[in-house]
C-alpha cells in the first residue's frame, strides 16, 4: 500500500501526451525543412551570379587596360606581359564552380 501511495503522487507525462507532442513536432518539421532547403538553393544561386558578376567586371578592367579580353580565367589571377607592359592580377582568385562551369568567350563568361 505505502508503494502504490509513492508511485501515485510522482508527476509526469502519459505515453499518449509524449506522442501527441512528437506528431506536433514532425508536422512542424516538415512544414520548416522543404523551406529551409529551399533558402539554401537560393542562396547559393544568388552566391553564383554575385560572383560571375565580380569575375565579369575584372574582365572588362582586363580589357579596358590591355585592349583584349582574356584567354582563360587564369589571365585574371596573375600578371601577364602584353606588348613589354605587366598588368593585374585582377582577381586574387576565381571560384571553383565558375572555373569547372564557365568559360570565357569574347569577353562573356558562357557555360560549358
């Protein structure tokens, strides 16, 4: 009799108010992931113009003081002797994806 009187006075939470809180949390969940990995994809899309953007204006300082556009992205990362004159860098480096995704072609960067 004394234990049923112990165990009858703790407090806690029945199996059924842990489950009704778990369905709350998952609905929640998948409400907030779908929008959360959206954020992500647009993020990283506005990271890839902002970035093409930056590498374009360096090609046209490449050509505003040179008179050509450059070869390859590597003309905008280091110094390159035109006519007995150094110029650049332009750039202190281009990312990656631009790299393995785009090209330069007269003076436009154009996907592969």
């Amino acid at each position: 009799m004394l234990l049923d009187r112990c165990f009858r006075s703790e407090r806690g939470f029945t199996l059924i108010e842990l489950i009704k809180v778990i369905a709350v949390i998952a609905i929640l969940a998948t409400v907030a992931i779908p929008r959360v990995v959206g954020v992500l994809q647009r993020a990283k899309d506005n990271t890839l113009q902002a970035n093409i953007s930056i590498v374009h204006n360096a090609i046209e300082r490449y050509y505003a003081e040179t008179g050509q556009y450059p070869n390859d992205f590597t003309d905008l990362t280091t110094k390159v002797t035109i006519d007995g004159k150094k110029y650049g860098p332009y750039l202190e480096r281009v990312p990656e994806e631009i790299i393995n995704n785009y090209t330069i072609t007269d003076g436009n960067i154009v996907k592969k």
